[in-house]
C-alpha cells in the first residue's frame, strides 16, 4: 500500500525540509520537470550535460503512443506456436506498429540540502519499459530488467547535500520482445524517498487479517525495521479516521515487529461492500519519532476449498472476471489514476467483480481503486518463464531475475485487500517438460514464502501435458486457458477440486458491425478488416461466451472466469494478424475507446443482478438490405421477449436448452429488413410485460451531440474527463453508420489529451484534434491543467450543426 505523498517539486523541497521539523520521511514523486530524448546519450549522466535541448515532459510518459503507426515496426516474421501456427508468416500489428524500439534518455534535477548522515534516500520505480540503468551524478546506482517490476535502490552514498543532484534514467526496448503493445518509457511514477537511518523498511509491513468472526477480528501487521532500541505504536483507523483500538510493542523478532491488534465487529471488505481500514505505525527511539507509515486494508477471508470452491468471507463466489493489458487505448500505457477509475466504472456497470492483470505486474494506482471500488484482483507475474515465446521476451532474464520481480510484487502489493489470488505465469511454454514442472513449484514456494496467505496460479493453454506432467497438479489453483473441452477432465484428473477459467472466450468484434449472414465462425476474416458484432466470432484456440456460461452453470466445481479482454488493447490484431493496417484487438467487451461493444449487455444480463439489461442489436440501418434477412439478438436479463418491426409482432423468443446461444440469447433469425422501429417489450416471470426498448433508422447526420457522465474533474493536471462524441438526425435519432471526420478545440482550464474512435484499422494518431468517427461515435479525453475553472469543448464537423459541453475543474 502506498505512503501517502507529499508531492513536491524542485522549489518546495526546501521549503518543506526547512519547516517541516517533525516530518520523519519525505515522498517526493517526481512527475514534472524532466527532460527527454530518444537514442543514446551516454554523456546525459553528467550533471554539466545541456540539456536543454531534451523535450519537457512529465511522468508517467509513453513515448512510442504519439506514433507514427508504422506497418515496419517491430514487424515479427514468426509462427505463433501458442496459436497453433507452423508456418511463418508476417504479423504487422502485432505490438501494436508504434515505436517502441530503441533507446531513450530522461534526466531530472533535485536538492536536497538537509539530507545529513542520519538520513537515508531510496529511488523507487512502479515501471520503467524496460531494462532502466539508473545514474545520480554521473554514477550508475543500479539496473534491472523487467519493464513491468517494480524496483528501488538506496542512494544515500550517491547524492549530494551541497550541489543539484542529476538523475539520469536509461531506458532501452528490443523489437520481438513482446505480444503486444508494451508501451515504452517511465510510464510509472519515479519516487524518491528520504527517511532516517531508523526507519521502517521499504514494503517493510505485512498486514493479515488470520482470524475474523462477527463479533471481532485479528489483525497481524508485521514492520520490517532498521535501527536498534526501537518501539512501535500501531493504531487501526477506521473508514470515517476514527481511532478503533492501538498497540504497542518494543519486542522486535530479528528486524521485525509482529503485532496483533483486536478489531471488534468488524467491517468486513467485499466487492459489494468494499469496506477499508487505516494503520498508522509510528516507530519511536525513546521519545523521538523517527518513522511514521500509514497503510489501508480490508478484513476480508479467502478460502479455496475442495468441495465448495472459493468463498470471500464464508460465502460461495464466483469470479465474474477480466483480464486486461495495461494500456490504456489512446493515452498508451503512460498510468492515469482517471483513466483507470473509468474503466472500472464501466466494469462495475457491467457487473464485473475481478481483475487479472495479464500477463504483468498491475499498477499501484489499479490496485487502489480496486481496494476502493470493489474488485477482487488476480496479479500476474510473467508471460514467459525460461523458455521464450519471442525471442527477446522475459526468458532473457528468468532465471537472474524471476525470483527479485515475484519477491518485489508481493512485497509492494501484499496489503491490497483486492488482491486474493496470484499468478506466476500465463501459457508458459515451460508447461511442457519436466524442468517445467520444477520451476512452477520453484515460482509458487517463493509466492507462498513471501505471502502464506493466498494461493498462486498459472493460466494453463496445454491441459493434456499439465495433466500428465504433475504441473497442473501441483497448482494451488489450477487455471485453464480456454480448453472448455478439457474442463471436465481436468476437474477429474487435478486434485485441487476446482478448476478456474483464468482465461476466457478470447470472441471477437468491432464495435456497430455486424456481418451477414450471421453465422457462428473461428478466425472469421473480412475485406474491412473488421469482425461481426452478432458475437458469433472466435479463434482457433477459443470459444463464445455461452460456452464458459454453461460450464460456469452445470459445473458447481468452476469456480468462475476472466474473460479476454474487458477493453481492446493496442497490438494483437487477429484474426488480423497479418493484415494491414490491423493494429490493436477485437477482443473487447469494451472498445479501445472504452465504448461497450454489444458483447457488453451479453455480460451484464447475466453478471449484473441488480440492474435489468435489456439490449437490442444490430442498429437498424442497413440501406440497401431491404427485404433481406437480418437476424435480430436481445441481450436481456429478462427470460423472453417479444419483438416488433414497425408494429408488427415477430414472436416472442425464450430463453430455452436448444443450443448453448438460446440459453444465453433472445434471437429472431428470420427478420427480413425494412426501414423503421423495432422493438421490443420484455417479460417477467408471469408473462408480464415489465420493459421495453426500441431503436430507429436515423436520416442523414445532422448534428454533433457531446456527453459525459464527469463533468467535474480536479484541477491537478492530470484528472480526465472522458466525453462521447456521436451524431444525430434532424429528428435526434442517433446515427449508427456515421464516419464524419471531426475537430476538436478546448478553451479555459482544459487541454485536449487524445481521442480514439475504437477503429482498430485507424492510423490516426490519438494526440492530434481531429479524428473520424467508427460506427457513428467517439470518444475525446479532456484533461484538467492546475487551475480551477471552466472547460469549454467544442466539436465540429463538414456540413454538421456543432456540439459544445461546458465542464470544470476544481482544487
Ligand atoms: C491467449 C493469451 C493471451 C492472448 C489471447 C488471445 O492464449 O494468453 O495473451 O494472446 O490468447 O486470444
């Protein structure tokens, strides 16, 4: 859990370490003021190095999101072995075309003249893509490997009290180093820490809650410490800051203090109810406070039990999840705490209670809106172990690296209460072979060393070899990778008594398109290089969803999902894989815009229970297919329905065992097209109607209409305020077809940051204010600067009425 931050730049540093006496460690994220360029600049360690030439930036930053899309970059001639391929062909989009390869430089100053010889300094990184070399005044302090670990070093011999300190920060990316869009930079904060000599360690607590009844809670927070003759005082805040009961201890176990603190009627956390208390640990030689840490968590219980699954808190769950890249679309993967806050919104919406971080590390700033909002988080490690899936993946590092980055993500997460399952691994190819074997118990002892609280999984595509090889046994959670024919015998054979869907469905669809004739379809491709939104399109390797819904509801023993992919990420077009100018996925429920695909009301009808769904696809304007037949699918949580086509009744469809789509959908595959309304009017369980629906051909585009659901953002010039753009007719009837190309301008305390149009074929880049719409809508990012006040944005468009939406910042 993050140390709350004091955010301080260049000019205030001194200030604070002048005034602030009793402050016992400064956070200094160091987000503006640093200094930027590509290639290689071994002379940038110096502190007398000119930079002022470099590029002013701020941290997180992505360099390679500005593009150009490129169709040479990072092209990989490769057979997809993972993908069944034998034959080496040529995959374009496949890390998403932006330039990510080479080398770069950042630079950043800092004072620091009060640090004295009782202090300590420590350089934190939550990311850096990838393999950093990090210098402080000319001298290397240290480097790693991983883009996605999180890492620190102790700098205190390495800085200066009398002169400017330089940072400098080599970052450099290989081309074949990954399967998708790993984005490129320092696109994680950078942190300095300043503490004293006696202090409590970096990830230095472990908070657990082994014991919760209703009637009182333990609570072990074990603080990890340098320093002799040391007390610690531990109090437990609760959500509202009030004080619910201390500790205190001088009773040190080697370096550490083991505390159990009594919690009575305690708030339990839960997706629904994601309840989250405080400790503050104050660390005391004699009288004087040297270190003071604050941490939130949950009391929360997880049990994997063979007979009954999983339970969060005694009762049953099941894992109505996603996995996610962590890009986010048009901003790359430069981290934003907004950003991220709307993605799980939309989630939330649809009813989703997990997150897997595939096939990565997950941002610090993730982890906390999930403790927050109330999403249950499975934190993957690696997508290779040693043997490689490309060739300058993970395998390069594995066996120097593999135990430091699991031992640094356990430790800089472990008190997330989100957290509740961990994975050392997706689709190894190290699954087969006895080696193989070795390094996932390997791998799960150091998870089970660092964390005996929660059990590790590996995310298995070759279930018959894991069967046989004693791997997939040896899991405490085994997880399938699509293979729903192998479910049952892998319940079978494994001995846990459970089996997860760690990775789901992998359907594909663009976003308002829909193919005919609609029919059920692997590796589906089309002339525009988009898939069919009847959600019937799927790859060599996976599955529909209703096919993990009929596991999910016959096999008690299933212990639920995560499905690939809650958003579209950039890179891993297919089943565009070689076509141009394919260049990020189909596989959203969400587009790369965050826009609901229609797959997204298949979901929410079944994972949101409070809420109807009910959801007609496709749009209705198809000019030129008059009299043709074009089925009609509802996405309800309503059992049936009827359907109406300019007043006329098609009949009423129920849900019903025929095939595994009649179970999850309403369709009526025979309705010939006409212009007009089509409705449809739901029923409850009596057969009464209990809601309806209906859409409309729109006429030509008429206007522009702007719409957001944040319309206050906070003026720290970071906060984003996502605004859909769509047109409409003469008559307001939104049109679904639209590919008008707009522009953008934002007055007042708002700058424009990006659009996207959820077009995974777009070359146009995502900084620039212009851009067409996809299937009649887009999406544009306003982001706040440091002032409060008002944001005017305006968008206009050829022989188009202009849409403007007014909104603000505040402090
Ligand atoms: C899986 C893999 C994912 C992604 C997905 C596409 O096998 O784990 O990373 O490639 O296939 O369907």
């Amino acid at each position: 859990m993050r140390y709350f931050k004091h955010i301080l730049f260049l000019l205030c540093i001194i200030t604070s370490f002048g005034t602030l006496k009793a402050q016992t460690r400064d956070i200094i994220t160091l987000k503006k003021g640093w200094k930027f360029n590509k290639g290689n600049h071994p002379e940038a360690i110096k502190s007398n190095f000119d930079d002022s030439h470099w590029e002013d930036i701020t941290v997180p930053h992505d360099w390679a999101i500005y593009g150009p899309f490129d169709k040479n970059i990072d092209k990989q001639v490769v057979a997809i072995e993972q993908n069944g391929e034998e034959v080496a062909t040529e995959k374009t989009g496949r890390t998403g075309a932006l330039p990510y390869i080479g080398e770069a430089w950042y630079r950043h100053t800092f004072s620091l003249p009060n640090f004295n010889t009782n202090k300590k300094a420590i350089i934190l990184f939550e990311g850096a893509m990838s393999q950093p070399e990090v210098f402080i005044n000319g001298q290397k302090v240290g480097e790693w490997k991983y883009g996605y670990a999180y890492f620190y070093f102790d700098i205190t011999d390495y800085i200066s009290t009398t002169q400017e300190n330089t940072l400098a920060v080599k970052l450099s990316n290989q081309g074949e180093s990954s399967r998708w869009y790993p984005g490129a930079g320092l696109y994680r904060n950078v942190s300095i820490i300043i503490k004293n000599k006696e202090s409590i360690d970096q990830w230095g607590t472990f908070i657990t809650t082994p014991l919760i009844t209703q009637e009182i809670a333990k609570v072990n927070i074990k603080t990890r410490v340098s320093g002799k003759d040391l007390r610690l005082v531990t109090a437990i805040l609760d959500a509202d800051g009030k004080q619910v009961n201390s500790n205190e201890t001088v009773q040190l176990f080697n370096n550490e203090f083991d505390q159990n603190i009594a919690i009575n009627n305690p708030n339990l956390w839960s997706p629904e109810s994601p309840y989250l208390y405080t400790s503050v640990s104050r660390l005391y030689a004699g009288n004087d406070l040297k270190d003071e840490i604050t941490n939130r968590f949950g009391i929360r219980q997880i049990e994997y039990n063979q007979k009954t699954g999983f339970s969060l808190n005694g009762e049953i769950t099941k894992f109505k999840g996603v996995c996610l890249h962590h890009d986010l679309g048009p901003l790359g993967t430069a981290v934003n705490k907004s950003a991220l806050r709307r993605q799980l919104r939309i989630l939330k919406d649809m009813g989703c209670n997990a997150i897997r971080s595939s096939h990565n590390m997950p941002s610090i700033e993730q982890l906390e809106l999930c403790d927050e909002m109330g999403f249950m988080f499975l934190a993957e490690s690696f997508d290779e172990w040693a043997k490689p899936k490309v060739k300058n993946g993970y395998n390069l590092y594995f066996d120097t690296y593999a135990e430091k980055d699991v031992v640094n993500l356990v430790r800089a997460t472990r008190n997330h209460p989100c957290i509740v399952m961990w994975s050392s691994g997706n689709e190894v190819p190290d699954q087969w072979g006895a080696e193989g074997v070795k390094r996932a118990k390997w791998l799960q002892d150091i998870f089970h060393n660092e964390d005996p609280t929660r059990p590790v999984t590996v995310g298995m595509d070759q279930v018959k070899a894991t069967m046989e090889s004693g791997f997939g046994a040896l899991l405490d959670v085994p997880g399938l990778n699509y293979r729903v024919h192998l479910y049952e015998e892998a319940y079978n054979k494994f001995p846990q008594g459970f089996i997860l869907g760690s990775e789901t469905a992998s359907t594909v669809s663009s976003r308002g398109i829909y193919k005919f004739p609609v029919e059920k379809a692997s590796m589906k491709t089309y002339d525009d290089f988009q898939s069919s939104s009847y959600d019937l399109e799927y790859c060599s390797w996976s599955n529909l969803p209703d096919d993990d819904f009929v596991l999910q509801d016959d096999k008690p023993w299933v212990i639920g999902e995560f499905i690939w992919t809650g958003f579209d990420y950039l890179g891993e077009p297919t089943p565009y894989d070689e076509a141009w100018p394919s260049r990020s996925s189909y596989f959203g429920i969400n587009d790369l815009a965050g826009l609901p695909k229609d797959r997204y009301y298949l979901y929410r009808s079944r994972w949101n229970t409070k809420d109807e769904t009910l959801h007609i696809l496709p749009h209705w304007n198809w000019d030129g297919r008059e009299g043709k037949t074009t089925p009609v699918f509802v996405y309800t949580s309503y059992d049936s329905a009827e359907l109406f086509l300019n007043g006329k009744s098609l009949g009423v469809q129920k849900k019903n065992n025929d095939t595994k789509q009649n179970r999850y959908r309403l369709m009526w595959m025979d309705v010939r097209y006409e212009t007009g309304t089509l409705k449809v009017i739901a029923f409850d369980k009596d057969g009464n109607p209990a809601s309806e629906k209906e859409i409309k051909t729109a006429g030509k585009p008429h206007q522009i209409v702007l719409d957001t659901d944040v319309k206050t953002i906070k003026a720290n010039g970071e906060d984003l305020s996502y605004v859909t753009v769509s047109v409409v007719d003469k008559n307001g009837i939104p049109c679904p077809t639209a590919t008008n190309q707009l522009t953008f301008k934002v007055k007042g305390e708002g700058t424009y940051r990006a659009a996207c149009n959820g077009d995974a074929t777009s070359l146009e880049l995502f900084h620039l204010p212009t851009m067409k719409l996809f299937s009649g809508k887009l999406v544009i990012l306003i982001q706040s600067t440091e002032n409060a006040g008002n944001i005017e944005l305006s968008v206009s468009g050829k022989g188009l009425k202009k849409g403007n939406i007014s909104l603000s910042s505040f402090k």
